[in-house]
C-alpha cells in the first residue's frame, strides 16, 4: 500500500494534469479558478486510497473517479456560495463575486456534466453500478443543501434535524467515494458497504469538526477569520448543543446575540463564544469527533480486511480529526 503522504501526492498530481480549459473562456475559466485554489481533497483522496487498500495499480480508471468527486464537490461549492452570498471561498473571491451569478451558474452546471465524464472513465464492468451509487449520492447533496437553507427559517432545530442535514450535504459523498473506490478495485459489495457506512460516520466528524474549527481554530493556522459562521447565525452543530443544553436565561441571551443586527461583530462572537465556554460546547464538540471517528471505525471492524487495511483505514481518519484547518 502506498503511505497516505504518497495518496496526497498522487491526487495532486492528477489534478494538476487536468485539462479544464475551453471556450468561452468565461465558462470554464472559472473552474479552472476554483480547482486551482486548493482545499482539502478529501473525497478523491478517500476514494484512491479505498482503491489502494486492494490494488497498487493507479491508472486513470481509478485516477479519473477520484478526481471527478472532487469536481462534483466544487460544483456543490459555487452554487452554494452563490445562494449564501458568500465572498470568500478559502481566503480567496468566490466565483460569483468575482465573475457574476450567471457566469458562476453555468461553470457550475459544466463542473456537474465534467464529474460524470471523469467518472465514467472506470472499468466498463463497474460503470452501471459506479454512475448508479454516484446519481444517488448526487441527488442526496441536494436534498442536504435544501433542508440546509430550510433551517435558516426554522426557529429551532434537534441535534438529530442537524446530523441528518449533514449526513446528507456532506457525509453521503464522503460516503460514496469511499465505496467507489473499493468497488472499482473489485471488492465485494460486503467490504464495499463497509467502507461507505466507514465514510459516512467520518464524514459526520469531518463536518462537526469544521464547525469546531470556525469558532475554536488558530486563525494562523485555520486560514480565515474565526466566527464566519456565528456571524451569519448559522445552525452549526456547536450552536444546536448550545441551544439543547441553555436554560431559559441563556436561550433568551442566545436568541438576542442572534437577532441583533446592529451589534458589533467582534462582539456577538465574544459573547457566544463565552455562552459555549460557559455550556461546555468546546469540549463536547471535540468528543462528538471523537466518537464518530470511532463508529467509522466499528463500520469496518467485522469487514473482511486485514490488520494493516484496518490500520490504513484508521490512520486516515485521525489525520482527518486532528486537523487544524
């Protein structure tokens, strides 16, 4: 098996090989753009290191699935940005800021189809269960996206309301590049449903520590400013707990930082922020991680793999845990 330093070097590289260019250029040159200013890579690194777990042999038929996950995610990203009037996409304009709703659009709309052509570079006996598991995941991203802007006019939302959300905006595509991976190396469909409920449950913890991070992180090392989601009022995991944990006096103080518009930001962030030192909602986020992390791992733990696949597999999800940004 290749080190997961090697799975890094392996994704970025084929990324980088990628010819995205075209004309109009104003369609694709966005997603050049988008493509060219990083991220985490998570779900083609997951997908080519499932493959990895049963089969050294990386080629474009493995090569090209992986990276169309990362495609397919970046089109989940500029319509989003687009819908929250985002500025800023990893330090650096969103697409529609710095070309226009439109143009934004339709580079994402080209970002879709491109995901199922790269997809559909797998070996011609997966493809019909690869395009299936995929279309399904792909309709799931927008059933999350949807009842994530739904809760923007709900009052209230459950912890249960938030894990659903999420389990679907992000955690089933996590999921599905996972289980792509090993289907496209030939695992069966027991170690292949393994892998995705593996996914999934680190997807979860993928999502929740993100949250963790905009408020707790090291802006040094997070990359942007701490406190972009309490500013917008978003429903993030930390701000449920806060509200299921809060007594009368300190949902009525949560409820007043949330609506009031004209306080200053550096102050609204300062006061929720001391309501969850006050709730314990630091630490219990860093457990709610922790304990996810190790659901990914009981997915696997009866699954037909060896002790260094497991370790592998183990591996990948502590390093994804225990990241600063």
């Amino acid at each position: 098996m290749f080190t997961l330093e090697e799975i890094d070097s392996i994704v970025e590289k084929g990324i980088l090989t990628l010819n995205l260019k075209g004309e109009p250029s104003e369609l694709y040159d966005p997603i050049e753009y988008l493509i060219s200013i990083g991220g985490k890579r998570l779900r083609p690194k997951i997908c080519l290191m499932t493959f990895n777990l049963f089969s050294d042999k990386i080629g474009n038929s493995i090569l090209y699935p992986a990276v169309a996950m990362e495609i397919f995610h970046g089109f989940t990203l500029i319509h989003d940005d687009i819908m929250d009037d985002a500025p800023l996409r990893r330090n650096q304009i969103t697409v529609h800021k710095r070309w226009n709703n439109n143009v934004a659009i339709l580079s994402g709309d080209v970002m879709c189809i491109k995901s199922y052509q790269y997809i559909s570079q797998c070996p011609p006996q997966f493809l019909k269960k690869v395009l299936g598991i995929f279309s399904t995941t792909a309709a799931q991203v927008c059933e999350g996206q949807q009842i994530d802007m739904n809760f923007e006019e709900s009052p209230y939302i459950t912890l249960q309301d938030y894990t659903d959300m999420i389990g679907l905006k992000t955690a089933v595509l996590i999921a599905c590049s996972a289980k792509l991976g090993a289907i496209i190396a030939g695992a069966d469909d027991k170690i292949a449903d393994s892998l995705y409920n593996y996914g999934y449950q680190l997807g979860l913890a993928f999502q929740i520590k993100d949250d963790y991070l905009d408020s707790f992180g090291n802006t040094l090392t997070f990359g942007k400013a701490i406190g972009g989601d309490i500013l917008c009022n978003k429903k993030t995991w930390l701000l449920v707990e806060a509200l299921k944990r809060a007594d009368i006096y300190e949902q009525k103080e949560l409820s007043s930082l949330l609506k009031n518009t004209g306080i200053n930001p550096k102050s609204k962030i300062e006061n929720i922020l001391s309501i969850y030192s006050k709730l314990g909602i630091k630490d219990a986020a860093e457990q709610a991680v922790i304990e996810y992390h190790e659901k990914a791992l009981e997915a696997i733990k009866e699954a037909d793999l060896t002790a260094d696949q497991k370790e592998q597999l183990f591996s990948f999800g502590e390093a994804l845990i225990n990241r600063d940004r």
